[in-house]
C-alpha cells in the first residue's frame, strides 16, 4: 500500500510541476516588447542568428549566434527592451 501511495503521489508532484512549467513560458499581458521586436534588438546588438528565444521567468530568453560565430545566451526585458544578459554559453 506505501508503494502506491508513493507512486500516485509522485505522478502528483509530476503532473503539477509540468502544468507550472506551461504556465510560467507566457508572455505577460503587460509586456510592451513581443517577440519580434526583441530579435530586432538582439540582431542590432550583433546577434547574426536567433537559434531559440521564449518568454520565462518575467523576460525573454534565448541562445544565438554572433558575428564572431560563437553561441551566446540572451535575456531581454520585456518592459524596456533592454538585454539584460549576453554572455557566452558555454
């Protein structure tokens, strides 16, 4: 009967954190800067490719690629447009 209980209720905790996860990647109603208009800011910041970009935790996200050929992680504000990390994914 333990056995049970504890594989229903890690299938449980399972289940609520994909349903969080989903939650969590959309962009806010009161984000000023979609999608596309942070790969403008992105490629004006020397981003020749955007390999991924999401919205999670409050911001946009994302890896590309520059000039120098090398990937990068991204993070833009979705109020200012601003990116607030670049730095080299390693």
């Amino acid at each position: 009967m333990k056995t049970m209980t504890r594989v229903l209720t890690g299938l449980a905790l399972v289940g609520a954190l994909g349903a969080s996860a989903a939650w969590a990647d959309q962009p806010g109603a009161d984000w000023k800067v979609n999608k596309d208009q942070a790969e403008t800011v992105l490629k004006g910041a020397g981003y020749t490719q955007i390999t991924k970009i999401e919205a999670d935790d409050g911001h946009w996200e994302g890896e590309g690629i520059k000039a120098d050929g090398k990937q990068y992680e991204f993070h833009v504000d979705p109020h200012s447009g601003n990116i607030t990390k670049d730095e080299l994914d390693n």
